[in-house]
C-alpha cells in the first residue's frame, strides 16, 4: 500500500496515532518518576537521569537489533513480518516490561525499575520504526511531516496527561497536601498501562493499517525529476540521513534533557516540593502538543483564511486542554495564564516556515537558542517559562528532522528509520551529561542548560546544510501541496 496522492487515509491514520499516545504518557512520566527516585533511592542528579539514559538507550539496541535481524534474514524485517504486526509486536514486549514493575516495586529495587523501563522502551523501538514511515505515506509524502506533527500532537496529548495521572498515582489526592512518595504505588498505573498495550496489540492485528508499503514509489513521489532519484547500496550514501541521525541525537537531547532536569531546577532554585511539579512538567510537554497542533494545520484539504484562522485557534485550544486537565486534578492554574502570550511566539514562527520542514527546523532552532539563553540569564518564573517554552520549540522538529532525513531513500527507508530511531539514544545521553555538569562544583543546574543552546545550533545548521543536499536530488518542499 503507498498513498501518493493529496488524499490522507484518516481511519487508519486514526488507528496508527494511538501508539504515539503510549509513547509521549510512558516518556513524559519519567520525568515525575526522577525526582521521586532520586529521593526515595537517596541518588545523585545524575544517578536520577538513568532513568532517561535506560528508557532512551533501550531504542539504540532494539534498532541495532532489528538491523541485525534484517542482515540475517537477506531482507528488511518489516517488509517480511509487516508493519502492522510490527506494531502490535511491539506493544506486547512492551507489556511485558509493564510486568516488571511489580516485583520491583514490592522490594524497592532501582535497578529492576530500570529494567522495566528498558523492555517499555524496547518495545516502542519497533514501533517507531514501523509507525514513523506509515504516518508519512497515508498521504502526500511532501506534506509528511504535518501528519507527523498531528501524531505528535497526539504523542504529547499523552505527554500532558501522564505526569499528573502517575503523579496522582504515586502522591494521591491532591487535595490531601501528601508530600511523601510511595514507591510500591509506582507498579498500579504500569499494570494498567501494560493491559492497554495488549488491548491496542490485538486492535491493530485486526485493523485496516497496511501490512505492506511501496517505498520506491513513495521516492518517485517526491522528486520533481525521477531522473535525479539516487539509488545508492545502502542508507549511509545518503547525506540527508546521517546528517539527520546527529540532528535526532541532539534533537531528543536537548527535548529530554530540558525537561528531566526541569525538577531539580524548581527545587533548587524556587523551592517547589516535589509532589508540585507535575503542572509545570506537563505544560513543558503540553507545549508540545501546542505547537504539534499548530503545524498539523496543513495536513486538513482547507485553504484560505480558514488555515490562517486555525493556525491561530489550534495553539489555544492545545493550551485549553492543558489549562482543563489540571484544573481536574485540582492544581492552581493561575500562574499559567501568562503562558498564552509566550504561545504568540510559536505562532510567528510557524507562520514563517510557511510549512517547510527546513525553514521550520531553522526558525525554531534559533527561538530555542534564546529561550535557553533567557531561563540561564533570568531567575524566578521568568526563567521558568523561559524552559517550559522550549516544549514550544521542539514541538515540529521530529517531523521536521525525520521527513528532511528519509526523503528520496526509496528502498532503503526502513533502514533509514531503524538509524534514526537509534539516535533517539541523545534523550538518554545528553539529559545525563547535562545531569552531570548540573553539580554545584561544576555549572550548577541553571548553567547546565548550555548544553541545550548547543544541540539547537546544530540543528540550525542541518536545517540550512539538507535543503542543499536535497535540493540537488530534486527535492524541494517548497513545492509541496497542502
């Protein structure tokens, strides 16, 4: 099955989207999980950040893994077991890292807590890598990364709810001032999460979605002359990816780091108590679903001033949502209303790229920059939104970074999405290094963030180096139809 058409194929969009849900509620949840580690297991910042080191780390080996099965058998392996049953493979290993919470949590063990979170995470590699290249061909490829951005803005739909669904888990009622977290109440809401993966496993088995695409007709699709497609012998020979391999290490690098470390910057710095840090980290990841919203505008058939209006109305509805979930779980939300003019910003950019993912990549790199600069050079709520809305950001860069990196791999997409999903591995990486560099005797936590500003001006330069390297295989989005 390959969509070349303008037409998206929304039931089995639909369908593909609820496994972006699972991995933005499991991701964003680590966040609420450091802190209550690092308290509970008596760590370090750094010993708290293997949380995101493990989870992260899991996505290199399932891809190295997967690559390896590939070689073995002579033949990519979700072209022979099928990308539906990829996905529904996936979600039941998944499951079974679920299963681990228990023992861990009734003997209190750090280390099997990492262990499940390693077999969640493994599990969601397979998944990306089936999930990311299905989302791209339900439609017109060059308008890709707008259902990307729209099944993001899913992802971060359960980025927003679950740090205060697992901080209500682990903390209680809210209502009830409980600052004293329990380990053994981490292990209910994972069970729960595990049975859903099973549930959407056999959901998929049985659904519409592809087993099977075309990638070399999708190539074709993208070019202006078919005449310029490379066929080279493997992924490698193509610049758009391994540049875009970097640009995804640093590009969840900088996503993850600047939101693992966004607790300890509120305890240290504003003397926030950690059973208070679920509404900020979920408007840093509701920020997300924010400017995801946003940029999927152009994946609906609308024209005209309906698209402008919606450009503008999509980023308040997201902030609604956020504003309402936490107005659910009973957190003041008062202090967040100032955040709707810091959205103005995003928008601008958004209006900017006119829908290119490079000049997109290049205009939100650059607010990232001064957003970083504004929180290291400012202090008290100032500096704090200065983070929050680097979610804002971040938002469309997957979309971006992934669309820009397989464009023209024809064949070899697949084997360029198990790259990619490898580099997810910067989330990991980079939160510890900057964990690392967060001690007192070193940058201290607010300085830390430097490491942010450098992973953004690497993907400025991605942005304006690929459109060259495309450019010359006949690819241009700027002719891409919405």
């Amino acid at each position: 099955m390959t969509n070349t058409n303008n037409q998206t194929k929304w039931a089995q969009f639909g369908t593909l989207i609820t496994v972006f849900f699972f991995w933005g509620f499991v991701a964003a949840s680590n966040d609420i999980l450091i802190p209550v580690f690092k308290k509970e297991f008596h760590l370090t910042q750094a010993q708290s950040q293997l949380v995101s080191l493990v989870f992260y780390i899991a996505y290199t080996v399932g891809s190295i893994i997967y690559l390896i099965i590939s070689k073995t058998i002579g033949k990519d392996l979700l072209n022979k077991l099928g990308y539906k049953n990829g996905i529904a493979l996936g979600l039941s290993i998944s499951a079974i890292g679920t299963l681990l919470f228990y023992p861990a949590a009734n003997i209190g063990s750090y280390h099997l807590m990492l262990s499940g979170l390693f077999i969640v995470a493994f599990g969601f590699s397979l998944q990306q890598i089936a999930a990311n290249p299905l989302a791209v061909v339900m439609g017109n490829p060059k308008t890709g990364s707008q259902r990307l951005n729209m099944a993001g803005g899913i992802n971060n739909f359960g980025t927003t709810i679950g740090p205060l669904l697992v901080s209500f888990a682990i903390f209680g009622s809210v209502v009830s001032n409980n600052s004293e977290a329990s380990i053994e109440s981490v292990k209910n809401p994972y069970l729960i999460l595990g049975l859903a993966f099973l549930l959407v496993a056999v959901f998929f088995k049985f659904s519409s979605v592809p087993n099977k695409i075309n990638l070399d007709e999708v190539a074709s699709s993208e070019t202006e002359s078919s005449d310029k497609i490379l066929h080279k012998k493997n992924a490698f020979q193509y610049p758009q990816l391994w540049m875009g391999m970097i640009g995804i290490f640093v590009y969840v690098g900088v996503e993850v780091a600047t939101a693992s470390n966004l607790p300890e910057y509120l305890i240290e710095k504003l003397n926030i108590s950690t059973e208070k840090i679920a509404p900020f980290i979920s408007l840093y990841w509701a920020s997300l679903m924010i400017g995801r919203w946003t940029g999927s505008v152009g994946a609906f058939n609308i024209k005209g001033s309906a698209k402008d209006i919606l450009r503008f109305l999509m980023p308040y509805i997201a902030f609604a949502v956020f504003l309402s979930v936490n107005k659910i779980a009973q957190h003041d939300i008062t202090p967040f209303y100032v955040y709707a003019f810091v959205i103005v910003s995003m928008i601008i950019g958004d209006i900017l790229s006119k829908g290119n993912p490079a000049r997109m990549l290049l205009i939100f790199s650059f607010m990232g920059i001064v957003a970083l600069l504004i929180g290291m050079l400012t202090s008290g709520m100032t500096s704090v939104f200065a983070f929050v809305s680097v979610g804002l950001f971040c938002s469309t860069l997957w979309p971006c970074i992934f669309t820009l990196a397989v464009a023209g791999l024809g064949k070899h997409t697949n084997e360029g999405s198990s790259y990619l999903i490898m580099m997810i591995m910067g989330g990991g990486i980079i939160s510890y290094i900057q964990g690392h560099l967060a001690a007192d005797n070193l940058l201290g936590i607010q300085y830390s963030y430097i490491v942010g500003v450098i992973c953004f001006a690497y993907l400025a330069f991605y942005a304006i180096a690929v459109k060259g390297v495309l450019k010359k295989q006949g690819i241009d989005f700027d002719t891409a139809k919405n």
